[in-house]
C-alpha cells in the first residue's frame, strides 16, 4: 500500500494538460467489441480502472496493440466465452465498475453475455436496474446464479423498441445504446443521460456505422444495422481533472494554466467557480486561472446563502461535488452543498473538519460550509482516500494546509488521476509517494 507524503503552503505555478476523460474512456473501449475490424482510441489516460478494462478485453480475446504513449487499438475478432465463466473473469469484471459496460455490445454481436457484480467507488447504492430493464426492453433475458455471483444474458435477436430510462444513467445509457445498434428495427431512447461521454460514445458508433439521431441530446433514436465497423477516435481532456485543477489553484493562490480544456464540453462547469467568486479567463482553448488571495461566494438575488446541487446532465456533475465543498471551506462566505445523486458522498467531510474546516454535516446529502476567507489555514493530518473524487478534494486541502499531510489508500486516486503526483511536482507541489 502506498501514500502520498504532502508539505503544504506552497505557491505552485505553470501549465499543466489534464488526462483523456476517463469515463468517456471506460465506455468507447468496451465499444470495440461490437465488430471485428480494428480500432484505435488516442488519449487514453493511464489509470488504474481505465488499465483494468484493457486488461479484462485482453483476457477475453481481445487483441490489444499499444501504438503510442496514450493510444491504443484493439481487434475483437473473437472472444473467449469459457473465460467469461471462470472465476478469473468474475475476479477481473467484479473490480471494476466499468466492465458492466461490455454487455451491450456482447448482447448486440453475440446475442449472450455474461457480467458479475461490479465495483467501484462506495458512495452509495449504485443500481443496475436502467441496464437490466433496457436490455430486457430490447429482447434479452437474464438469470442470476447466486453461487458464482454471475448474470447470464441470452437473446435470438435483439428488437428495436421504444424505453423511457427510470433514471438518466450514462452507463446504463451507453450500454442500451451499445446493444441497440444492432437490434432490428428502430429504438428510442427518453430520457436518456446526454453527457459528454455519452455524445462522444454516440459520435464514435456513427463513425463505426451506427445510425443514431438526436446526439447530445436526452431523445435518442436509433436505426439497427447489421454491421459495424473499425473506426478511429480521439478522448476528450476529463473535465474533472478540469474542475480540480481550477479548484487547486484558488485553494492554494496559485497561478496555473489548465491546457486544451474542451471548453465548449464543460457546460456549468466555469460558471458554478465563478460563483465560487474564483477568477479565470479563457484563453483560446485554455483556462488561466491568476493567483488570488482571496474569493468571495455569491449570493443569490434575494440575498440567501448560495446553494451548489449536484444534478444530471447538462446540471452540475457529482463528480466535482467533493471540489466545490474543499473549496468552500477557503471562500469568504458561505455555501449549502447538495449531493442528490449519491447517498456517501459527503462522509469524507470528518476528514475536512479535523483539519480545521467549519463545516455542518446536515444529512448524508447535505452540508453548510462556513469559509474561512484563508484566514486561517487548514491543518496538515493523516487521512485515508475513501474514493477517487473525495481523494483528490483532499489532496488539494492538503496542498493548502499547514503543515505535513499523509493521505493512505491512494489506489483509489490512482484510478482516476494519471501520475497526478509527478504532475503537480512540475507544478512546485511538495508532494512524494512512500511505501506504507
């Protein structure tokens, strides 16, 4: 086990270009098995979930070439469906969160699949119920062998079909549509998730073949082809790894430059900073974030406390809840956190709160941060990373405080943040990773 050694209260300064989106990854990657041609993905981030799946595709037969430091291409031309009945498999696809997402393309090509239980970060019950009711829609049948922890899924052919999703998952989004590609006839999708990662799956598959309208937006339609194709595709930069930097910047006064950010992609990702008073200028297709000693939340017209909630897409992404709230506790003024999406989100708050931050954990969703205004500086402690996002909020608070900070279990920022210790080294950041 590892973790990371931080010396806080340094200025950091200098660019820094965020990794390929990672949940855009995990899904156009289990999208190679839907043909037999080859594919070839570029600015894949070299992350352990990320990593994970490459590996789970390679053990099922996937041929996986890497051409350049973060470009891959991979030929499913067969798969080993033995493998996907051993307890290696089950091993593989149940540490990851993301193997949930070959079903569909299996579904769709083969006409059977096999998935166990998945991983993934604990912040909450995390159903799977959109991807079993939407695959059932289109004609598959499923069966769950408690013993080997193992669903089974058959079809004769998939039918296209109209679905309103109970709930606008992007998994269970893109796995629906994964299967529908290929099912006969023509599907439609309500209420379907329209996140980037979404729009940027649904551009790949019409590059492959598919004919899909109404991409980027929550009404999908989709016409069944028989075949689909080798394509080539380009990730976008993680907009988390967007948000957080411009987070690391306003918690620390630093200067920092983020690089070819896609901001056309980040939807209210600008403006919820901005109201977290943090200054930045878009420069071409960066973001300038200038050193600032001091940021200011706004109110809202009426005068009451500003309100930061978590929703859907085009709403403000969860995944950056864990940022805001860090970066509440150095604002001046103060904000109510709402997580709605997630029910254990907010616990790693006991962690802020140790270091010195003023915050009133409501409920399990919600929490008022009263900011300090850097008057005075958090603590440095020793802390464990519960999960990817709440790791990476407290690597930042601990790039802030005073003082040295452990963080433990960093395996779980490695899932999500490529090399982001080597990264915030070029940056000035006091940061090493020790044995533990």
């Amino acid at each position: 086990m590892s973790s990371f050694e931080i010396i806080g209260g340094a200025k950091l300064k200098g660019e820094i270009i965020p990794q390929g989106a990672k949940n855009e990854a995990l899904q156009v990657i289990c999208a190679c098995l839907l043909t037999s041609e080859k594919v070839t993905i570029h600015n894949i981030p070299d992350i352990r979930d990320v990593n994970k799946l490459i590996e789970l595709l390679s053990s099922i037969g996937v041929k996986v070439t890497k051409t350049a430091k973060s470009s891959y291409t991979f030929e499913a031309s067969e798969v080993d469906f033995d493998f996907l009945r051993t307890k290696n498999f089950r091993d593989k696809a149940g540490s990851l969160r993301g193997s949930i997402m070959i079903l569909g393309p299996m579904l769709a090509r083969y006409g059977k699949g096999f998935v166990s239980i998945p991983g993934g970060d604990k912040i909450g019950r995390r159903r799977l119920d959109t991807h079993f009711i939407g695959l059932q829609k289109l004609g598959a049948q499923f069966s769950y062998n408690p013993e080997e922890q193992l669903f089974t899924f058959t079809s004769n052919g998939l039918t296209g079909c109209y679905m309103l999703l109970d709930e606008a998952s992007v998994t269970g989004t893109a796995n629906i549509v994964m299967a529908a590609v290929m099912a006969e006839g023509t599907t439609t999708v309500f209420n379907a998730a329209c996140e980037p990662y979404v729009t940027q799956l649904c551009t790949m598959l019409v590059n492959m073949g598919a004919r899909i309208d109404g991409i980027g937006s929550n009404l999908l339609t989709i016409a069944g082809v028989e075949k689909m194709h080798g394509c080539e595709h380009t990730l976008l930069s993680d907009m988390i790894e967007v948000g957080s930097f411009i987070g690391l910047a306003a918690m620390t006064g630093s200067e920092i430059t983020i690089k070819n950010v896609n901001y056309q992609h980040l939807g209210l990702i600008p403006d919820v900073f901005r109201r977290m008073g943090i200054q930045f200028e878009k420069r071409n297709d960066d973001i300038f974030v200038p050193a600032q000693e001091h940021y200011e939340v706004e109110t809202f017209m009426d005068g009451s406390i500003m309100t930061i909630a978590d929703a859907p897409w085009p709403g403000f992404t969860p995944d950056l809840i864990s940022i805001v709230l860090v970066i509440a506790t150095q604002a001046r003024g103060s904000v109510l956190i709402h997580q709605k999406m997630f029910e254990s989100r907010l616990f790693f708050v006991d962690k802020l709160i140790d270091m010195g931050a003023k915050i009133i954990l409501c409920d399990p969703h919600r929490a008022t941060v009263i900011g300090l205004d850097h008057q005075y500086l958090l603590r440095g402690i020793r802390m464990s990373s519960p999960d990817i996002r709440a790791g990476v909020a407290l690597l930042i608070s601990a790039l802030s405080a005073d003082g040295k900070s452990i963080i433990d279990n960093i395996e779980q920022i490695d899932r999500g943040y490529q090399e982001i210790d080597l990264r915030l080294q070029k940056l000035g950041a006091n940061i090493r990773r020790i044995s533990g």
